[in-house]
C-alpha cells in the first residue's frame, strides 16, 4: 500500500485528502501539522470568529470521526524536523520517522515578527493561529487603546472590529495608504473615510520604533517621534512562506516552493500547494506565490489529481476578499500591469466596482458590496474579455453580455 505524507494541516492539506477520498485513493494518508487543533479556516479569525458571529465549532473542516473513517493518521501537535528524501524519510521532533511514496508540503506561511524595544510585554499579538484568535478576543473585552500596526487586511479587519467595540484605535501604516499594496488609490480612500467615520485613526508614512510598559503596553513610540497610548498591540507586518525543511531537503525554493503546473517540486514523487508555494499561471504569463483560501484549495485539487494518476493542469485567476464593518470588498486577478482604471457605480453609493485593463483586455476587477456583478467579473477576468470603458461605466448594461 501507497503510504502518503502530508505536511501540514491547514487549507490545502485538507483539501488534498478531501479530493484523494473523493478520486478513490487507497493509499494510507499521515497528516502533520504543529498545532494540537483540529485543521481549521483561518479567515474567520479576524472576522467572525474575533466578533463572536461564528463559533469555535464552525471553524473546523472536518470532526475527528472524518480521520478516523478514513483511516488518516494525525500527527498534531507535532512537527517536521527533517525530511531525507534520497530514503523516503520523513523525521518529527517527537522522535518518530515516518516512510513515505509520495510526499506533500502543504506547510502553508507565517506571520513576519517585528524585532523591537518591549516585543516581550504581555497584551501584543500577531494574528495567524486559533491560539492567536483567542487571545485577541479575550483581550479586547478589557482593552480600551488598541494599537494596530499595518493597514493590510487583517490589520484593518482587526481594526473594525474593535470599533465596532467601542475601542479607541489607532493604525500606524508605513506607506501613504491603506491597502496600499493590494488596491488602486481610490478604494484606499473609501476604506480609510469608512474606518474614520467608525473612529479609526490613522498614522502613514511612520512605523513602529518601541512599546513602552512595565508588564503591558502604555504606549507605542513611532519613527516620527511621535506617542501614542495603547494597552493592546496587534501586529500585521505581512507573512513569509514556510519552506526551510524544503529548502534543506534539496528541494528547489524561490519566495515559496517551486512546482511545476501539476504541483510536482525538483523531486520525484514530492509535491506542494498552497501558501507556501510558487507556481507557474499561463493566464498570467509569470510564476506567483499566493496568499489566498483559493489558491490553497484549488492548487490540492491539482495536487491530488497528480497523485491519483489524473492530473490537471492547474490554471486559475487568483481572487481575495476582506469583510470590514458591513462592506465586503473582492478582488479577481491582478492589477499592476494595467494602464487604465474605470469605475462602474460611485463610490457615494457604496456600492461600486473597478475595472482594470491593459488596453482592451481586462486583468482584474475590484468590487465593493456587488457580489452578484463580481461573481460574473471572475468569468470576464478568466476569458481575458476585450472591454471598452463605456461598456463597463454604463451601469445599465448587463455585465453578462460580455462573457
């Protein structure tokens, strides 16, 4: 019998062994992953799960009774220390060695930590794991001056719902805007006059210097000189990929784990998906590393199929969400290669959406609170439509039509 090893427990593992059941694999399936919890959604931390609108229950893709009918090993709590591939061996810190045939890095990234004067006071968090989520949530009902540090989405997600508490919050932001790597100016400017109409203060073009405290933080000292109170800091300074076990195994790595079309590594019969990789996009024409609940699932089904002997090529145009507030923002493609930007909607009526093309070919769409429309944008970015601003302007015209 096939024996599979997956390492890591998170989006792109689960749907991995999700897809395997579901193609027939027979083969036995061990799963690693280095928290003790049951694999999980990481999205609704710093939504619905920090508000309280989803429980910890909801979180979890599948019960215990799922791995225990399907025969699917857990090794939680546990990590991997070394992997030797000439001998198929994969080594955890436990002591155990486990044999494998096939092989997947589903190993996911991490939170960048900050290296600073006070990074060891109490009440300062970064926001990635169950563990993380839950002390946040704990420490916002006693908080009443929270720091956060970036204004990317889950800064900002953090942000809104800490207002939404009646916390006073302050943003320190490194750049001119919000978002700023993510969106064009002027979706910066709608969410920057939405969370200041909810409170939110906002500090750019500085970044964090020191937290002074005694056990807590009182205060966050920024590169401007400036202070602000605080008796709670959130950090959002960006995640890096997990590929050191890759890269020490002899595994081709660069900004994530490189893998071909059908999620094959440098390696005969080891894979990876997800986070931590980075794939070739022929609809994109470039190799990307992607940080999305899309591409994670996506990327395992293509990662499946090879191993069952079916493989896909893997070709999707990426696409995000953040919830801030009562305002869903969605993102399809990638903006950056455009030379235009056209509004469909205003922005007055909080309702709108963006459209970015290169020429006539249309590369991404921003949308805020018009899933139904963006829905069909994903469809347009997909097909490489050739658009005319006046057909995306027009707000009458039928956005299906152009498929």
């Amino acid at each position: 019998m096939e024996n599979l090893v997956i390492i890591g427990a998170g989006q792109s593992a689960i749907q991995c062994i999700t897809s395997l059941k579901k193609e027939g694999y027979l083969g036995s399936i061990t799963l690693v992953g280095e928290e003790e919890h049951l694999p999980y959604q990481r999205p609704p931390l710093s939504k619905g799960f920090l508000e309280d609108s989803v429980n910890k229950e909801r979180l979890y893709f599948k019960k215990l009774e799922f791995f225990t009918e399907n025969k699917i090993q857990l090794q939680l709590g546990n990590t991997v220390e070394r992997v030797d591939t000439k001998n198929r061996q994969v080594f955890l810190r436990d002591g155990a060695e486990l044999s494998y045939d096939k092989l997947i890095f589903a190993t996911g990234s991490r939170v960048r930590r900050l290296d600073f004067p006070g990074n060891d006071l109490e009440s300062i968090h970064y926001l990635r794991g169950l563990d993380d989520a839950e002390s946040i949530k704990e420490n916002l009902k006693i908080s009443k001056d929270l720091v956060v540090i970036g204004a990317g989405y889950i800064g900002l997600e953090v942000a809104a719902i800490a207002a939404k508490n009646n916390i006073s919050v302050t943003v320190v932001e490194m750049a001119d805007r919000v978002m700023n790597r993510t969106v064009d100016p002027q979706i910066s400017k709608y969410y920057l006059k939405l969370h200041e109409k909810n409170g939110v203060k906002f500090k750019f073009n500085t970044s964090l210097e020191e937290i002074k405290g005694s056990s807590k933080p009182e205060s966050v000292i920024c590169s401007d000189g400036s202070e602000i109170k605080a008796d709670t800091v959130i950090i959002g300074a960006g995640i890096v990929p997990n590929t050191e076990v890759a890269e020490e195994a002899g595994i081709d790595c660069d900004n994530g784990i490189s893998v071909d079309e059908f999620g094959l590594t440098s390696h005969e019969d080891i894979y990876a998906c997800g986070d931590c990789t980075n794939h070739p996009n022929k609809l994109l024409g470039r190799n990307l590393r992607l940080e999305s609940v899309h591409n994670a699932m996506e990327q395992a089904k293509t990662v499946a199929g090879s191993i069952n002997g079916s493989p896909i090529e893997y070709n999707q145009i990426p696409w995000f969400w953040s919830d801030q507030y009562d305002h869903k923002l969605q993102i399809v493609g990638l903006s950056g290669s455009h030379d235009r930007v056209t509004m469909r909607g205003d922005t007055e009526d909080t309702k709108f959406m963006l459209f970015y093309t290169q020429g006539d070919e249309l590369v991404a769409v921003d949308s805020i609170n018009n899933p139904k429309e963006f829905l069909i944008c994903r469809k347009l970015v997909a097909n490489k439509v050739k658009i005319k601003p006046e057909m995306i302007s027009d707000t009458s015209a039928n956005l299906n039509d152009l498929i």
